[in-house]
C-alpha cells in the first residue's frame, strides 16, 4: 500500500473537493458520501490534482505549516486517504 | 443538554436533500418505498418550482443531492434541474432504473454536470429481474451500465434484497463485476410502503441472510480495493434499530412530487402530523420551524426505554415510521428494537413471513401487490393508514 515519494496524486474519479459556505469547512464530496476536512487535511487534498507527486506535496506543506510532525502526519493522512480510495495515483512521475 | 454544562449542539442542517421529481414510473416493483396512495398525489412540482427548492436548501447547507422518484429519467426538464444544481455547487446523483437512458441522454446529462449514477437491479438475470420490475427492462439495464462506464461515471449499483433472489447474491456480485461496478449495495428491502403491503412473501428468513452476508463477505474480501461492498441488513433481524435517516430533521431532507416535504421517505403515514409543502412555506421555515420537523427532533420526545438508554445518541429510537405502522404509534420504541415493549410484533411478523415460505418458489409472486396506478387507486388511502400486524 505504501506510496512512493514519486507517486503523482490526483482525486479519485467522481470526487469533488469543495469548501461549503454553510459549513464554514472544506468537504469531499463522492458517490452518496461526503467527508468533512480539517484546515491541514484541506491543505493536502487541495495538492492532489494530477500535477504534483507525494513528495512535493510534503514539501510545500512544510512551508505553509511549523511543527515537528507536519510531515508524518500528512504522511499517514495521505495514506489513510488512499486506503479509503479518496485519492489515486495519477502516473508514475 | 445545556443543564450539563455543555454548549446546545449546532442546529441540524439538511446536508442530503432527495429530490423526488415524480411518483410516475414504469416499473411496478413490489418494494417500491414510494407510498402506497402515491396516486393521490398527482400536482407535481414545475421547473420553477423545483429550482427555488434547490436553491432555498442549498442555503441550509444540503450538498449532496438525490434525484429520484419514480423515475426522474421521465421528466424531460431533469437536464435543466441538474445543471441548475451543479452550478449551485450539489454534488448531483441519479436514482434510475436505467429505463429509457440512452447515448444522447446522458451525453445531456454529462454536460448539464451530472456526478455520478446509481443503477437499479431488480435481479441478477432477465426472468427474474423483469418478472419483479414488471416490465422488460433487464437488458436495457446492461446496455445502460456499459455506457455509466463508457461514460466515465464511477458505477454505482444497487441490488435490492428480497425473499426470492437474496439466495442469488453471488450472481449479483458475478454481475457487478463483470460490468466494472466500483460500488455495489446490497440493499435488502426495507419494509414501508408497497413493502410492507408484501412483507409476507418479500422477508427472507435469517438463515437465508446469514448465508447472504457470508457471501457478501468473501467477494468484499477477494474484491478489496477494486470493487466496494456494501450490504444493508433488514432490520426485522437486527437486535437494534437502525439510525433512520440519522435522526428525525438532522441530516435528511425530502422533498415529494407535489412539494410536500418529509423527513423520510414514509414519514407521511403518521397521522396528526401536517408536513408543510415548499409551495406554502420556505424550506428555511420548513426545516427549523415546522412542527411536523421538530416532532421528533433530537431526543426530549422520547418515552422510555428509550428517554434513559445509552444508545438514544447512536440510534435516535429507531424509526417513526417502523414505530406507527408496527405498533400504532409512533412515539414508541421502533419494534425492532429487543428492548421494545412491542418487540414481540417484529418476531410474529418474521414468524408468519417464514411460515410462508412453504410455498413453493415457482408460486411465490402469486399475491405480490406490484407498485402501479391501478393498485394505488384500489388500495388508496384506507390500507395505508391503517398499521399492520395488529
């Protein structure tokens, strides 16, 4: 299951990233389902779009977020993304 | 709540609105959730109507969207309603049969912004699919998934369970997988409606859902990763109540044909309740004012055992609906619930629909009540209203 660093990162098919006024928070929205993001979790699927790979995106987020962890979590968030099949591998970089 | 110290939760709001675009169908499902009077209901909602509707609740927050019916394939003005809500940012989703769906349809509903399709099968080959679907539609319903996936919608399939084809999930499941499916539901039917008037011969036994959900289990396992499985227990056999809706006016909002707007897909039945009609009222008022939306709303309505239960928070007390039409009101514990003083309504009704399964297969239709405007008028209102299994 693990991603490589090179892996290019997309929405799965049928998913739609979205901020919802009335909400006031980012969502997913699939096939009968919607998921409600936090601010770091938005951050991450924003990047998901077919144009970056794994390892730029935890790149950048380094840049817009301080802390020690920010790289293992968005780790494991993104992984934990994929397992639940929200976002795909969109090529081999 | 608030004499715990803790802050009133945030209001509710209608994240999921169904759309119910028309009662009108082609197919005569004995299942089917609509009403049994749904003929009664007749003065249908026009475009305009129906697009301050999606607007109005836009505002309240839904974001996911249904349309349904009937067949909403039969309105002609579904291509507009779609892209009208697209535009205003729902995430659309089709509710079909697949009846009458063709290459230029859905070429107009994939520009109109169309999200996503979930197709309807009735059984898992033609005899059995069309026999139920009362009409011949099975093949149609192939050609129909080849062009979701051509398309390039993700293929969202719902089988519902019943009686005489729940013993046939690995055919559906054969099925799914051979026309690409990315999400399958096996759905066992849920008893309202034309279901309940068919109960008797619709409920499976348990043992038929045991073997069910096994091979539900193997093919989600062997299947992981390419194909999702959901699959939806009857609540007949279920110790507790299912979270209907996720609670009376939290989550859940439907707007019928004729405007009228509900918080379930049955909730009509319940009398002394006036659910409002967006032609009257806006759905603003609707979902936070109305009476009919705040009658069972939250948890202060609830009798025991519910009012002291732990699960209250999970479950809601189960259905409303399930609560009247089983035990005569419903203010009760849903039936299905073990520790509902009426409990004993739910295991007298598993016990007659097993002892009915002594007929033969062959015969099993005889006495199934289809879904369709000359049943509707026969039955109308009288049948409906008055709660079975008492």
């Amino acid at each position: 299951m693990a991603l490589s660093d090179q892996a290019v990162l997309s929405l799965s098919p049928g998913f739609r990233f979205q901020w919802e006024p009335a909400q006031q928070t980012h969502v997913l929205l699939f096939p009968e389902g919607m998921v409600k993001l936090n601010a770091s979790a938005a951050e991450i699927i924003r990047r998901c779009d077919g144009s970056r790979t794994l390892g730029a995106i935890i790149d950048e987020l380094g840049h817009s977020f301080t802390g020690d962890t920010v790289e293992d979590d968005a780790r494991s968030f993104v992984e934990r993304a994929y397992e639940r099949g929200w976002i795909c591998e969109a090529r081999a970089a | 709540m608030s004499e715990d110290g803790f802050a009133k939760p945030a209001p509710p709001k209608p994240l999921w609105l169904l759309a119910e675009l028309t009662y009108a169908c082609p197919l005569q499902c004995p299942y089917c959730s609509n009403p049994a009077d749904f003929d009664h209901y007749r003065d249908h909602l026009t475009t305009e109507e129906w697009e301050r509707v999606l607007v109005q609740a836009r505002t309240l927050g839904a974001a996911q969207l249904g349309f349904s019916g009937g067949e909403p394939l039969i309105r002609r003005d579904l291509e507009t309603l779609v892209a009208r809500a697209r535009a205003l940012g729902y995430y659309t989703n089709l509710i079909t049969s697949g009846w009458a769906l063709d290459e230029a349809r859905l070429g107009a509903l994939k520009e109109a912004g169309l999200d996503h399709i979930q197709l309807s099968f009735q059984g898992p080959q033609q005899q059995l699919n069309d026999r139920m679907a009362g009409a011949a539609v099975f093949e149609q319903k192939l050609a129909v998934a080849r062009l979701v996936k051509r398309f390039g919608y993700p293929m969202v399939l719902n089988f519902v369970l019943y009686r005489e084809n729940i013993d046939r999930v690995a055919e559906f499941l054969d099925l799914a997988v051979e026309l690409g499916a990315d999400y399958v539901e096996l759905a066992n039917t849920q008893y309202y409606g034309w279901a309940l008037l068919n109960r008797d011969r619709l409920l499976p036994t348990r043992q038929q859902l045991e073997r069910a959900e096994l091979v539900a289990n193997e093919y989600r396992r062997r299947l992981a990763g390419r194909m999702k499985v959901y699959y939806v227990v009857p609540d007949y056999y279920e110790d507790r109540p299912k979270a209907c809706s996720n609670g009376w006016g939290n989550f859940f909002l439907l707007v019928a044909p004729d405007g009228t707007a509900l918080p379930c897909h049955a909730a009509r039945v319940i009398p002394g309740l006036v659910f409002p009609n967006v032609r009257q009222a806006n759905l603003s008022w609707i979902w936070k004012e109305s009476p009919a939306f705040n009658r069972f709303r939250g948890f202060d309505w609830m009798r025991e055992p519910c009012r002291s239960c732990p699960e209250r928070f999970k479950d809601f007390g189960g259905c409303r609906c399930q609560a009247y039409l089983l035990a005569g009101d419903a203010a009760d514990t849903d039936p299905v619930c073990s520790l509902a003083p009426r409990h004993g309504l739910v295991l007298e009704a598993i016990r007659r629909a097993t002892a009915a399964t002594g007929v033969e297969a062959a015969v099993s239709d005889t006495g199934l009540i289809f879904r369709n405007v000359h049943n509707s008028r026969r039955l109308t209102a009288p049948l409906e209203r008055s709660p079975l299994g008492r």
